[in-house]
C-alpha cells in the first residue's frame, strides 16, 4: 500500500466520489459533507480537495479548510466505501497530517 495525493482532483475522480456518496444515502452524505451541500453530490461541491491515490489508483480525497495561518482544519476526509476496513482510511490521514506539518503549502 503506497498512498500519494495530488491537488485537486479531475473531473473523472470527482465523477466516482459522487457516485459513492450519492450510493449510499442522503443520510450519509449529511454526515460527511454538511446539512448545506445538497444531496445529490455535484462536481461544484469538491473544490479545495487533494486526491488520494494508492498506488494509480484513485481511492477517496480529502479536504484542507485553513483557518489560520498556523491551524488546520480537516474539512472532508472519503475513501471509497469497496475500499473501506483495509487501513487506507488511517493511513492516508496519518501520511496527510505529517504532509501538512512539513509543507506549509499544503
């Protein structure tokens, strides 16, 4: 298991994670994205994301919102729900929090 991110993510990525979430419910998408995002999921609502790939493959993203210049605020954090239970999730947050720590750019 090798995760990477890249900065935003493309149309396709957008395309499956909405496909994901609109899957599994209105309930759940408010759970994840907030009481304002309408369900069903569009592209629009994925802005400011990194992808999250392990290996070439395209498996969640998530969301930095920075509030102040030395605080970050993980904002939206999806893996896809096939890959769910395998230690993707905890991985990719660990390797994310130590990403941002190091880059400021992030």
């Amino acid at each position: 298991m090798t995760i990477r991110f890249e900065e935003k993510v493309s149309i396709e990525n957008a395309q499956l994670v909405c496909q994901w979430s609109n899957s599994l419910g209105k309930s759940f998408q408010e759970q994840w994205m907030g009481p304002r995002i309408p369900f069903l999921l569009t592209l629009q609502a994925l802005e400011g994301v990194f992808s999250i790939f392990d290996e070439q493959e395209f498996v969640g993203f998530i969301q930095k919102i920075r509030l102040e210049d030395s605080n970050l605020h993980i904002g939206r954090f999806f893996i896809n729900p096939q890959k769910q239970g395998q230690g993707l999730d905890s991985q990719a947050l660990r390797k994310f929090v130590s990403l941002a720590f190091e880059n400021e750019d992030i």
